[in-house]
C-alpha cells in the first residue's frame, strides 16, 4: 500500500478520522493499585488492592526445591472482587500475629477484613 502524501494529511477527512479514532479509543489509562504486607512478621505475604473498585489479591514467596522459589498469588475469592465505586487503600493492623489486612472505602468509611483462605483471597462484608 502506498504512503499517503503530505496533503493528503492534511485533508480534513483524515483529520475527522483522527480525531473519531481518539474518541472512541480514549486515553489509555492505568490500573490504580496499592500494595501492603500483612502485619504477621513472620508471613512474606503482601496484599494488592486496586484503589478504584476494591478488588483484593495477595501474593508470597515460597521456596522450590532445588530452585530460586516461586511467587504464589492468590485471586480474589468471595467478597474480594470488585465493590461499588469507591476510593479504596489497605490499613494493615499492628497486630504482629495478624495474616490479614483491612480494606477500607476512603469515601463511605466501610470496612472489611480480607486473608487468605483456601487459595483464594477473601473479605468479610463491608461495615461501618
């Protein structure tokens, strides 16, 4: 296929077609996420959350035989997938024994506590 001419470009039709392009496409945007340990000194598990719709997942490190290791990750599970939109973060407690983390809606102030349990990443429901 040929190259299309300088003034071809400019002609106002392949302006329009640029401009319905972008339109449609829109920006291309990023997913938002943050990422906490869990509070238990002695679990390598750290917790994503995307900071839009509350979506939780956690991942670790385990060791493998006769390897460098492994990440496991954990997907989301009951209650962990997306909520209502919202401004969403993870508030880890001080607790030292604590597996868990809180997911908290920064705009309504609910609350609820996500961990790991049979391979899948779950949370309570929500609560003020």
């Amino acid at each position: 296929m040929p190259h299309p001419s300088f003034s071809s470009l400019r002609s106002p039709g392949w302006i329009a077609g640029a401009w319905f392009t972008l339109a449609v496409a829109g920006p291309a945007v990023a997913g938002a996420f943050d990422f906490a340990p869990a509070p238990q000194t002695d679990l390598n598990r750290v917790y994503r959350i995307d900071r839009a719709s509350g979506e939780v997942g956690a991942c670790q490190f385990q060791l493998k035989e006769g390897g460098v290791g492994v990440t496991i990750c954990f997907p989301s599970g009951e209650g962990a997938g997306p909520q209502p939109a919202g401004e969403y973060s993870l508030m880890p407690s001080r607790h030292e024994r604590e597996g868990g983390i809180f997911r908290v809606n920064l705009r309504t102030g609910e609350m609820s506590i996500c961990y790991v349990f049979d391979d899948k990443t779950v949370c309570t429901p929500q609560a003020k």
